[in-house]
C-alpha cells in the first residue's frame, strides 16, 4: 500500500509540473521614455501657451514633429538645439529675442525651453501620473536650470527653494490615453493608471527680471541683450532633463550654441537632413 500511495503521489507531482512547464510564462511589463523639446511660449504671460500646448499634445498623440500655423506664436515645433534668444523670458513683450514685436507676437513675453515626455507600457494599463517625476539640469557650475517636479507629490523645486501644490490630476497637457480607447484629460485623478502618458513637462529660461543690470534697462532691447550677454559665462551650455516613471529614465540633452555659431550650426543640420527629424529614445 505504501509503494502504491507513493506512486499515486508520484505520478500527481510529476502532472503538476508538466502542467506548470506547459503553462505560458507571463510576459514582464515594458516602459519606455521618450522626451522632446520645444521653444514654448512664456506659461506666465503668455495669451497663446494654451494654444501651443493643444497643439504640442495633437503633435506627439499623433507622431508629428510640428504642428499648426507656422509663424505664429501657437506653432509647435520639435527641436535639438535652442539659441540663447529663443529661451529667455520677459515681463514686457517680446518674442525670440527681439523686444515688442510685432503681430502675432505683440503680446507674447519670450520664449521658455520646455521638454515634452510620453511614457508608455506594453502590457496594458498599468501606469499613471503620479508616478511620473522629472529634473531640468544645466552644466555650468551654478546649475543655472536646474528645476525638479513630482506630479504625485505635486513638489516643485527650484533654485534652492521647494513648493508643493498637490498631486497633478490629468488635464488638457498632461493627458492619459488608455488601451482599447479613451482619454484622461480633464481632470481625472492622477492614480488612475493609463497605457500612455502625453505630457508637457517642466521648463526653464533666462529672464530680464532676475535684478541687477539686465532689470534696470526696462521695457528695451537693450535689456534681452544683457540677458544674451548673461549665457557668455555659461558657455559650453547644455541643458538636459531627466524624466522617470516606474523605475525607467531617460536623459534627453539639448545644446545651447554660442550667438556666434548658431548660424553655422543651423546650416548644418539642414544639409545633413536632420531637421524636423523625430528622435526616438527609450
């Protein structure tokens, strides 16, 4: 009886383990990271942003590199490489450099270097807002760019100095799409776990008003000239931002070439075909 018991019990372990062998492994969850940039309007002053953010969203939902009216301030257009006058901000109006432009950027007060971000799982709906976090850094010594952002936390940290606004909820730039359809962009809460996020993420930019020379020029030109002047002594700048979701980064560096060989650069990438390219990264 015993032999046969053992048997008996033999032959049911050796059935469970074929079962176990013969059964699917499950397949691990992937995320990816890929970030972009873009010369956004100024999100503090700034009447065409909500304009421009539509449009950057439409953009990377639909694997474009730019999208609506070109010269106007609403454009939304990829980029690897912002000049000094393409990232600096204003409490008067100005656009890329120049001081009280014309229409369609007379009301625009500059321009802010943003990084955009979209997140991806490949196993469903298993990711969400609130685990999203990303850190702005620049290479000179002061870290002149450096900006940090947690959308669960809702902790915002810059230039020594934290704030906390709540946790993020989905809205109209930092949207949620789920698998099989639908969309989280109005305010749903930002646990809620999606199969992609679309994201405008944080920012950052040189201003006019940080005192000293540059703030007692006033309303001028003269005045985002100081500014211009300013990058001199962050020279070579490279400003990057780290996005991170569910352990996964990813670095996304952008070059901020000298006044002097902007131009050269530009010229470059056009004849090599680089322009307007989509960079992919994970």
């Amino acid at each position: 009886m015993r032999r046969r018991y053992r048997t008996h019990l033999l032959t049911f372990v050796s059935a469970v383990a074929l079962c176990c062998l013969l059964e699917e492994p499950v397949a691990a969850q992937t995320v990816t990271i890929e970030q972009y940039a873009a010369e956004a309007p100024n999100v503090y002053g700034s009447p065409s942003y909500s304009g421009w953010a539509a449009n950057a969203i439409y953009a990377l939902e639909n694997g474009l590199t730019s999208y609506g009216t070109p010269n106007t301030p609403t454009y939304f257009q990829e980029i690897q490489g912002v000049s000094t006058s393409g990232n600096i901000v204003t409490n008067f109006n100005s656009w890329n450099g120049v001081a009280n432009p014309s229409s369609p950027y007379s009301k625009e007060e500059g321009n802010r270097l943003t990084f955009l971000i979209v997140a991806k799982s490949s196993s469903g709906n298993n990711i969400s807002l609130s685990q999203l976090s990303e850190t702005m850094s620049s290479n000179d010594a002061k870290d002149t760019f450096g900006v940090t952002y947690n959308w669960g936390t809702g902790q915002f940290c810059y230039s020594g100095h934290c704030y906390t606004y709540g946790a993020a909820t989905y809205s109209a730039d930092q949207v949620g799409l789920i698998s099989g359809g639908g969309e989280y962009n109005s305010g749903q809460p930002g646990t809620d776990e999606v199969n992609e996020l679309i994201v405008i993420g944080i920012g950052n930019a040189l201003a006019n008003t940080s005192g000293g020379t540059c703030s007692a020029l006033g309303s001028t030109q003269a005045a985002i000239n100081c500014v211009v002047a300013e990058y001199d002594a962050l020279f070579p700048l490279v400003i990057s931002s780290t996005a991170m979701i569910d352990g996964v980064s990813n670095t996304d560096p952008v070059n901020v070439p000298e006044p002097g060989t902007l131009a050269l650069f530009g010229a470059a990438l056009a004849g090599l075909g680089l322009v307007g390219m989509r960079r992919r990264k994970a």
